[in-house]
C-alpha cells in the first residue's frame, strides 16, 4: 500500500516539491522584473500646452533637442533651464574657465530655432532633480499657468514624476516627457553598461523617494 501524504514517509518529499515550487515561483517572478524594469521606468503624460518647457540637467544634447521641438510645435512659449554649481565651481578655484551645462544647452536650443529671449536659466542653482522640483515649481508659483513639461531621459522620467508629486504643490500641474533620441534601451537594458548603471541608478532614487529622502547629494 502506497503511503499516505500525510505520512512520516511522504512528508520529506512534499516539503522538498513546496520548497522547489516556491523557489521557482520566485525566480520567475525576479526574472520578469529584472527584464521588465527598464519599460518599467519610462513612463510618459499626454502632451498638451505649457506655461514652459523645462530641461532638466544632464543628458545633453538630446533634452534640449526635444525641448526645441516640442517649442516649434507651439506646446509652451519658453524653455527654462535650471543650473548647477558643480563642477563650475571647483574649476574656478583653480583658475580654469568653465560654461556650465546651461550655457551649452542654450546654444542647442538657438542653433534648433528657439528664440534667445524664450530661454530662461532658473535660479536658485539645483544639485539634483529634487532641488530641481522645488525650483521650477516656486518660478510657477508666480505664474498665472502654472502647468509646465519636463523634458528628462527616458529611464529618469518615473522618478521625475514621483518627485514633482512628492515635493511641488498640487496647483502645479506637470506632464513628464521623455528625450526621444535618449539612446536607453528600455527593452534591453542589461545589454549596455551605460544603460545597466542608468537602471541601477534609477531605482536607487526611487527607493529614496519613496523612504522620504532620508539621503541627499552632496555638493
């Protein structure tokens, strides 16, 4: 007579099936997230008019590229840029001249069409995207629209609306557009370095984001 499942004899081996079956459930489930997080990170608001369009810092050329394409198709009248203070800063104090990002971001915006005095450099200087948030939504705040695009990389573009939802007032309404030439490969991440520490990175400022920013670039 076959034993019985629950059976001193049968119990082993029903522990070590529960055991596989949940260890397979689990690498399928970190395997569908690790190929799935890169679309997972790019997400994107229906276009539709602005106050401005806003190039948030790095990734340059191709954010402000898209900042000047979205302006020639008539979305906002200007394009705000924000500025930091690194690494001009240090470079000055060895005597070495410096245009910060914002300056090479302007050029590409004019050579694209947009007029010089459509182009605005926000102040205070910013650090990271959260101190972009709060500047770009404290120059709405003196708006009468106070609705604006944000121009940012394609894996970079969930955390930018987690962070405006997290830190600007709710008067201030956002629509978050990825850089269509961003070369991040959502699909494929894990196939480049760039696009791997851009994932990793990502993430990482996601989970700050959501513990409340307990940590914070420093200068």
């Amino acid at each position: 007579m076959a034993a019985s499942p629950n059976s001193p004899a049968a119990t082993p081996q029903a522990r070590r099936w529960i055991i596989f079956a949940a260890l397979s459930s689990l690498l399928a489930l970190a395997l569908v997230a690790f190929f799935g997080v890169g679309r997972w990170l790019v997400v994107e608001d229906p276009i539709a008019k602005a106050r401005a369009i806003v190039v948030l810092s790095g990734g340059m050329p191709v954010r402000a590229l898209e900042a000047a394409r979205l302006h020639a198709q008539g979305y906002a009248p200007e394009v705000w840029l924000t500025h930091s203070p690194e690494p001009g800063e240090s470079l000055k104090a060895m005597g070495i001249p410096y245009e910060g990002e914002e300056v090479y971001s302007a050029r590409v915006l004019i050579h694209e069409g947009v007029p010089a005095g459509a182009i605005h450099v926000l102040e205070p200087p910013i650090v990271n995207t959260a101190d972009e948030v709060r500047v770009i939504s404290g120059a709405l705040g003196r708006e009468k629209d106070r609705s604006v695009i944000l121009v940012t990389g394609k894996p970079h573009t969930r955390r930018a609306r987690l962070l405006w939802r997290k830190l600007a007032p709710a008067k201030c309404r956002v629509i978050v557009r990825a850089a269509s030439e961003d070369p991040f490969d959502p699909r494929h991440w894990w196939r480049s370095t760039g696009d791997a520490l851009d994932v990793v990175r990502e993430v990482l400022g996601l989970m700050n984001a959501w513990a409340g920013l307990p940590l914070r670039r420093t200068r």
